[in-house]
C-alpha cells in the first residue's frame, strides 16, 4: 500500500522543476577571424616564395636551421599567410631550435 509520506518528496521535486526558468540553448562560439587576409601576388613574388621555400626546405633536409629560418622570414615578408612555409616554421620550432 502506497502512502502519503511516498507521494510528499514527489511532489516537491516535480514543483521544483516546474518552477525552474526553461534552459536557454548554448549557441556555439563564432569561429575566429583570421589576422591576416589573402594577399595578391606577382607573378615575381609567387616565383621568389616558391624559391625561397625550397631554399628552406632544403636548409632544413641539411639540418642547417638558422639558414631555413632565414629563407622562412623572408617568405613571411613578402607573404605572412604561406601555409607550406608555416608548416615547415612548426617543423623548425618543435626540432627544438627557436
């Protein structure tokens, strides 16, 4: 036999949550603007990055990281978002050399 004492803590707790403000929906965070936008090269610009990129390349086969970091800021000059030159920048930093 069900008795009163059963249906008191029920009670309270589905009065409780009726009394409780509906939850509000989590809107998801905006994704990050990016800093630097696509820059427009020259024929001449795009030829020296590739240049200076396989320069890089080669310094960092050869373990000579100063010089791949050379080639790698004069990249960033003339374009900051190369994604290759990036990546291999990445490469460099967890070699250990800074």
């Amino acid at each position: 036999m069900i008795t009163i004492k059963f249906f008191i803590p029920v009670l309270a707790c589905i009065l409780a949550c009726a009394c409780l403000p509906p939850k509000k929906a989590v809107q998801p965070a905006a994704a990050p603007q990016r800093a630097a936008a696509a820059v427009k090269l020259s024929p001449e610009q795009l030829k020296k990055v590739d240049q200076l990129y396989y320069k890089a390349v080669g310094s960092f086969s050869n373990n000579d990281m100063p010089a791949a970091s050379a080639h790698l800021k004069e990249i960033f000059s003339i374009n900051p978002a190369h994604k290759p030159a990036l990546e291999l920048r990445d490469k460099i930093r967890l070699s250990g050399y800074k």
